[in-house]
C-alpha cells in the first residue's frame, strides 16, 4: 500500500513484481503502457491503417521505439460482426507476433479469447494473453497455465462477436468486481499462478457510457482485488460521448480517463498514442514518487 500526504489511496498487489519475457516489472512502482496494434480491416479507432503485415509490424516496433512497454496484437475486434474463423485470426497475428519477438525484446501481448490462437503465438514469442471475453472459452486458461505465459481477464458480457444491446447493471462496480473474482478462481483453478494474472473491467464492453464513466469513479473497487489491474479507455466511444469528440480529437480525454484510473490504482494503460501517453505516464510515476525526476536542476 501507498500511502503520501495528499495522494490518493493506492490499494496494495498481492504480487506486484513480474518478469514478462525480458522485462521486468514492479508494478508498486511501474505504470506500463501498452501499445494497440489492430491486423483487422474494420479496428474501431483506425480502420484497418495497419491491416497489412509490413504496416502491422512497423507500428509495433515503432510502438516500442517511442517508449511503449507491451503492444498488443489483436487480429478480431470485439464488436459485434461476422465469424472470424480461428485459421484467418492466427493468419493474422502469428507473423506480426512472429516478426516482433524477432526485432524487440517488448513485451508482446495477443488479443484472442481463442485456446488455438494463443498457443501458436505463445510459442512464437508472446508474453501475455488479453482475453476480452473473461475465458469464454473454457480451455484457454489451461493453454495459459501450461506455458510461462500471462493472463488478462477481463469483464464482458456477450459471446464473442455477438451484439449486446443495453446493458443494465444494479451495482456496475460490484457485479464487474464479482464476475472478475470468479474468473480468478477460474484460472487459478485451471494451475494459472496469481502472479500471473492482470485484470480488466472492460470499459465500454457491454456497458454504456455512464457505466462506464461510473466504473471509471469506482475503478478502486476493482484495483482493490489486489491484481494488477489494466486500464483500456484509449479513444473509445465513452470518452467521446462524454466530452463531444470524434474518434480522432479524444487523445486529451482519453488521457484524462487513464490519469483517473491509474490515481485509483490501475497500473497498465492500454493506449493508441504512445508518445503522448508514455509521457503522461512517467510524469505521474515522478508525482505518485515512484521514480526520481530525470533530472533536478530548477532553483537549484
């Protein structure tokens, strides 16, 4: 736990040191950003801008060249829309998977809720497996628990690629914190070590925009799980929403939004710019006091 005059509460990690590929973390003292690298034509922020491999392998490497900590390579957006199968969807991520872990040591996650796919690209090089769907299928956390891999589990709803029309929670932190809690049970059960375990409540993710801005508010009440908790609010549609922008004018929001998460106890951001965002990150790992100024040097 972090305790400092004037700073908020940070809830304390069961197990806030890990090693992912190369890297290492200290989440009590780290905030990770993570990189977006969408391979599909129809991405909800940039439709499609790195669809082609040579595009989709650039933007990672460029992604860790500008200070990114973790890229994350998806190749089936979460919204609803036709089946991709498992062959198209490992089509698309293994070579950038591939490609990746060949010219960086960053750390390398893929998007799938699908067991097949995150084998392949485990034993290619990834590090991590974002599930969005919170093990919706039942045999991906024994293909995590049988590798050195992570897990991120995160709340939805909807089977995968199916709509999910308005949503409706009584008490949105509480039901996404006890949905969560069971899906740690779920994968520790299935031999994933807890130290190998991040969390996501999944803004927008079957919710609407004031849920999610309410679950942003209660963000602490998910953090307080004592798991490494991921932020991913980067540009999506509450954001937006919220303060009247178009996909492309919702950096400074969805910067904010980071910012609130992380002062509530988030310690990985999931980003689009990652300029901009690793910069806001080290300035609040400099005020938080988990790291020294780069340098000291005014009214010295």
């Amino acid at each position: 736990m972090h305790e400092a005059p004037g700073l908020p509460y940070l809830p304390p990690l069961a197990h806030p040191v890990r090693q992912l590929g190369t890297r290492h973390f200290d989440f009590d003292r780290r905030i990770a950003v993570m990189a977006i690298v969408n391979r599909t034509p129809d991405s909800f922020f940039d439709q499609g801008a790195t669809f082609t491999l040579d595009r989709a392998i650039d933007r990672a490497v460029a992604a860790a060249d500008a200070g990114a900590d973790w890229v994350d390579i998806g190749g089936a957006k979460f919204a609803p829309g036709p089946e991709i199968s498992a062959d198209d969807e490992l089509d698309r991520v293994l070579p950038v998977v591939e490609a990746v872990a060949a010219r960086s040591d960053v750390v390398i996650s893929v998007d799938t809720f699908r067991a097949s796919v995150a084998a392949a690209c485990i034993a290619a090089g990834a590090h991590v497996v974002n599930d969005t769907t919170g093990l919706s299928d039942p045999d991906l956390a024994d293909v995590v628990a049988a590798s050195g891999a992570s897990l991120v589990i995160t709340h939805s709803l909807a089977e995968p690629r199916k709509p999910f029309p308005h949503p409706h929670y009584d008490d949105i932190a509480a039901e996404v914190r006890s949905f969560l809690e069971a899906r740690v049970e779920r994968a520790l059960a299935a031999g994933v070590p807890a130290d190998r375990l991040f969390l996501d409540p999944g803004h927008d993710l079957n919710k609407n925009t004031v849920q999610s801005l309410e679950l942003t508010r209660r963000m602490a009440e998910i953090t307080s799980i004592g798991i490494p908790t991921l932020a991913a609010v980067s540009n999506k549609d509450f954001v937006g929403e919220s303060i009247g922008a178009e996909k492309s004018d919702r950096l400074e929001g969805s910067i904010a939004a980071a910012t609130t998460c992380v002062l509530l106890g988030a310690r990985v951001v999931r980003m689009h710019d990652v300029r901009a965002s690793v910069a806001a990150m080290r300035m609040l790992e400099a005020i938080l006091g988990f790291r020294e100024p780069v340098q000291a040097l005014h009214n010295v």
